[in-house]
C-alpha cells in the first residue's frame, strides 16, 4: 500500500473509531438517563429522608474516583456507569419531593427537565455538528469548577440565598462549557476514546445543570 | 439544613476539592490556548444558554 493510500486509510479507520465511540457514548446515555429517572422516580414514591441526598452523592463519587477507573476497560464496567447514574438518580428523590410540593412544582421541575433537554441538546448539537475544538476551554473550566466549589463549601455555613442562586448560574454556565468540551473531544479524538467515562462525563454535566436549574426555577417561580 | 447535612455536605465538598485539585493542575498546564475567534465560538452558545435559562425563569 502507497503512503497516500496508508494515510487515507488510517484517516477512514481513525473517523470510524470515532463516529462508533459517539454512537455508543449517546446510546448508553440514553439509556443511563432513563434509568437515572426510573431511580428517581422509585425514590420520590418510597418518600427517601434527605439524607438520601447525601449519601448517593457520596456513593455516586466513591464509585467514579476508586471504582470506575479500575473497570472501565472491563465489561463490568457498564455495571458501574449503571450503578453510579442509578444512585444519582435515587439521590434526587428528597430534592425532587420537596420542589413537588410546592403549588407550582410539577410544572418547575418539569420546566427544569425540558430545559436541561434543550440546553444538552443544543450545545452537543452545535459541538457535533460545528466540530469545533474546544479544548482550549479545558483550564477555564476546571478553574471555575474549583471556584464554585470553593463558594458553595462557604455558602453551607455563611447561608446567603443570593448567593446560593449566583453559584447555581455559575454551575449552569460551566456545565455547558463541558457538554461542549467534551463532545469536542470525542468529535476530535483528544484523549477521550473509552464510551463508559465519556458518558459518565457528560452524564454528571447533565445531572448539575438539572439540580441547578431546578434550584434557580425553584427559587425564582416558587411560593414564598 | 439540619448540622449533620451542613458538616456532611461540607466534608463531601472538601473531599471533591482534595480530589479533583491535582486534575485541575494538570488540565491547566495542558489546555491550549484559545484565539479570540475560537472563545467567541464558544461563549455565543453559552451566553444562548444563560438567555434560555432567563427565559425559562420568565415563564414560571
């Protein structure tokens, strides 16, 4: 085989890997989204105390730090992208109780659903279809997650409402940042070739902008 | 929020900071650097987004 031939062929092996990691990144989370809902759903019938928040937070975490690491090139691995959209799921439960009850709050938290749709759609579909590279955004985007998470860890104590709903923006802001990073990863092959972190990433991006959201939608059109 | 979810949350968010710093470090030195034209590409979609989400709060 000539050298253009060689290239051409490993340019046509190269966008293939690349279109099968896309299909599978969004089909499995598709799937995790479905299932993340179904936890949430069973969660808000069994009526979970607010330490359920809490907790699944934690679980969630342990298991993408310690676990996920060590089996994403396994096929347990689909089990634990399972088991961490699942338990994030069932962590919303009390969160979503509480929106619930509000006089509005069916149409609040399904605003907050609808809009993150919209938002996580209209940002990969932009990233998918531009195939702009946004790695540059890499830096800016981590920074500005340390900061958020540096103001929410002071708000827990300081309790300033105003406060509470600047962060919410930030994190709407800066998870939108990252469904756009890292689709342009995936498009761009920076890095990012195995399907189960891809969508544990832009799951978790989802996930934040939806409890955001329903904080900010929550705050604002709620009754006080 | 009751004590035990304020120290919990707390710790849970002093845990993700521990974690996530040395990561953060790494994709600070290793990000490129973005033109004026790329950060503008970016920051369009993303200034539609936070329109969208003022939008919403409007309709509540």
């Amino acid at each position: 085989m000539s050298t253009p031939e060689l290239v051409r062929t490993r340019a046509i092996e190269s966008t293939l890997a690349t279109n099968k990691l896309i299909r599978n990144t969004y089909t499995l989370l598709s799937m995790t989204l479905l299932f993340s809902a179904l936890t949430a759903g069973v969660s808000v019938w069994l009526r979970m105390p607010p330490m359920t928040y809490l907790l699944g937070l934690g679980g969630a975490f342990l298991l993408i730090w310690l676990v996920l690491p060590r089996t994403a090139n396994s096929a347990s691995g689909l089990g634990v992208v399972f088991a961490i959209t699942g338990l994030l799921g069932f962590s919303l439960g009390p969160l979503l109780s509480v929106y619930l009850s509000l006089a509005n709050g069916p149409q609040i938290v399904g605003m907050a659903f609808a809009g993150t749709g919209v938002i996580f759609l209209g940002l990969s579909g932009y990233a998918l279809t531009t195939r702009k590279d946004f790695s540059f955004m890499g830096g800016f985007l981590i920074t500005g997650f340390l900061v958020v998470l540096m103001a929410a860890l002071a708000n827990i104590f300081l309790q300033i409402p105003a406060l509470a709903l600047a962060i919410s923006a930030a994190v709407i802001f800066i998870m939108s940042g990252f469904i756009l990073y890292d689709t342009s990863r995936m498009v761009h092959d920076r890095g990012e070739t195995n399907y189960l972190l891809a969508t544990i990433s832009i799951y978790l991006s989802i996930f934040n902008i939806f409890v955001h959201l329903l904080h900010i939608l929550g705050v604002m059109g709620g009754d006080d | 929020m009751e004590l035990w979810m304020k120290i919990g949350s707390a710790i849970l968010l002093v845990i993700m900071l521990i974690v996530i710093f040395p990561r953060a470090r790494q994709m600070i030195a290793e990000s490129p650097k973005g033109s004026a034209k790329e950060w503008l590409s970016a920051l369009i979609p993303l200034a539609l987004v936070a329109a969208f989400v003022v939008l919403l709060v409007m309709m509540v």
